[in-house]
C-alpha cells in the first residue's frame, strides 16, 4: 500500500471548482479519500474529478500512477439516488 498526495478537483454544481490536496492510498475509495479532505461524500451536489473529464463516484476505487489517478477496475460504484 503506497500513500500518494493527489489533487482532486471538486467541482460543486453551483459555484467555482475547488482543487484540494487528497492524501490517500492505493486502493481506498474515493469516499474514502473524500472524508480524509474533509469533504462529505454524502454530499449530492459534487463530483470529484481526479483526471479531467473523468468523474469518480464515491463507490470507485482508486488507483494511483506516479503522474496520475485512476478510478480502478474493480469499481463498486453506487448510482447517486436521483433527485434532492
């Protein structure tokens, strides 16, 4: 298990997206990662992004290259519940 710094981008549904310093290691959850940077995960109103373009759900797991943050193969994402 190596421990990587990442930066995850956050990006709320209203307002700017937040770039913040997620320290995780390979293998743990994006919720994981997310409750380690203080975010909630709980949360419906955002969505992470590790790699432009690619959201990451609170169910995937991570997978961490030397330049970069994957969401790994075995993904056991939960689809977000539909609506408020």
């Amino acid at each position: 298990m190596s421990k990587k710094e990442i930066t995850v981008r956050i990006v709320p549904l209203s307002g700017s997206p937040v770039d913040k310093k997620v320290a995780f290691k390979t293998g743990m959850t994006v919720a994981q990662a997310l409750e380690s940077a203080g975010v909630s995960p709980e949360r419906k109103d955002i969505s992470v992004q590790a790699e432009p373009g690619q959201e990451l759900k609170p169910g995937d797991t991570v997978v961490a290259t030397d330049r970069k943050v994957t969401a790994g193969s075995q993904v056991t994402a939960r689809e977000r519940p539909q609506g408020s």
